[in-house]
C-alpha cells in the first residue's frame, strides 16, 4: 500500500522534519496536564510549527492538531536545505525547553511526497527518507533525546 502511494506522487528534493516531545506521557502525568487538549507545550509547538509551516511553506503531513495539542509533527518542505532551517529549529527547541520538557527533532534531506498522510504509519514510512527520519529520530530518543540531528 505504501510504496504503490508513494509511487504515485510527485517527487520533488527538500527536507523531511519530524518533531517529537520527549517523554511526553510521564511529563504529562508529572504536571497534571490533560492529554486531551492543549497543555502548555503542545500549545507551544503548534504554534511554533504553524510558525514553521507559514515561514518555508511547508506542508503538514501528520500530527499539527489545534484542538488537543501538537506532541509530534511530520513536515516536508520542497527546495529547501535541512541546514537552512537550523535557526527555526534551534528556536523550537529552546522555547519547549524553556517550559522544561525535551523534544527531539529530526532533518532530513530527500525527496518529498508533499502529499498529507492518511495516518500515522504512512507518515513514517511512505517513503524511504521518511523512513530514514523515523530511525534517526529514534536512535536519538534511544541516546537521551532533546537534540536535533540534521542528515
């Protein structure tokens, strides 16, 4: 299903982004937060991803949700460098970490589909670059997280 999907679009290079809050459900529990509508950092991180998303252009392809909170984004943004967006992702992370939660964010260069996924499995694995991000991003989680790693 995925690959006759991904074969299907139009392919174009650009940066694959995916960001995940760290450790999300004990911060949650630890603070008292609700998981079912924004709490103070998933209000935070679709308003930076919106901020994202305005600035590059870029398309939505999983997770930026107003009504409960961003906990994790995948983007795909077309002709643009992973090294390019660094200032807009260092900017992400200082202001999650300022709340005192983690988040790991992960660019990648590739070829984007452009193209929103119908859920959560195909955003991560549609295509080979995001499947790339999705080992990177876990690996990263694995070693501590609340980095960001650009390939």
């Amino acid at each position: 299903m995925g690959l006759e999907w991904a074969m299907s679009m139009p392919l174009v290079e650009g940066t694959i982004i995916i960001i995940d809050l760290d450790r999300f459900s004990e911060v949650v529990r630890e603070r008292g937060w609700s998981e079912y509508k924004p709490n103070p950092a998933t209000a935070l991180l679709t308003r930076l991803v919106e901020r994202i998303v305005t600035r590059w252009r870029a398309v939505v392809i999983y997770g930026l949700d107003e009504e409960r909170g961003t906990e994790e984004v995948v983007l795909e943004i077309p002709y643009t460098e992973p090294e390019e967006l660094l200032p807009d992702l260092e900017e992400v992370k200082r202001e999650i970490n300022r709340l005192g939660v983690g988040v790991t964010i992960v660019a990648v260069k590739g070829y984007v589909g452009l193209k929103p996924a119908r859920n959560r499995r195909e955003a991560y694995t549609a295509t080979p670059y995001r499947r790339l991000a999705y080992r990177l991003l876990r690996e990263a989680k694995r070693r501590g997280g609340n980095r960001i790693v650009v390939s």
